[in-house]
C-alpha cells in the first residue's frame, strides 16, 4: 500500500483499513474511494486533518520539527 499523501510505500496496516506511514508520520484509513488522514497528537490523539492538502502540510511541519530535535 502506497501512502496517498507522500507515495512512499514505507507503510504498515495498523487496522482492518488502517494504515500508518513511516516517511511522513501520517495515518490514513481507506473505505472504497474515501481515504481520511490522521497525525497523532503530543497526547497520542488521533487527530482527524480535513483533506489531503492539509495533510501534506501536517507531514511537512512533523518533518521538519523531527530534523529540528535531530540537530
């Protein structure tokens, strides 16, 4: 399976259709064509993102915060 958001096929199932992405730390789940995107919050919450736009915006901010704490 191919993360919607970045493409990368460095996911894994974490549910019936649930899945998580390790390249851009995002779940998705998928239900015929609906596809919904999470991020998990300072509090383990998943947080629903209300499309794919936002979720691309939501992988990029959770990069460069992780570059930031690896300097």
């Amino acid at each position: 399976m191919n993360c919607p958001v970045c493409g990368s096929n460095n996911t894994g199932k974490i549910g019936s259709s649930e899945y998580y992405c390790a390249n851009c730390l995002l779940e998705f789940s998928k239900s015929g064509r609906k596809v919904q995107y999470y991020y998990i919050d300072e509090e383990g919450t998943s947080v629903l993102l209300k499309n794919k736009t936002d979720a691309k915006k939501m992988a990029a901010l959770i990069q460069s915060q992780e570059e930031d704490s690896a300097n």
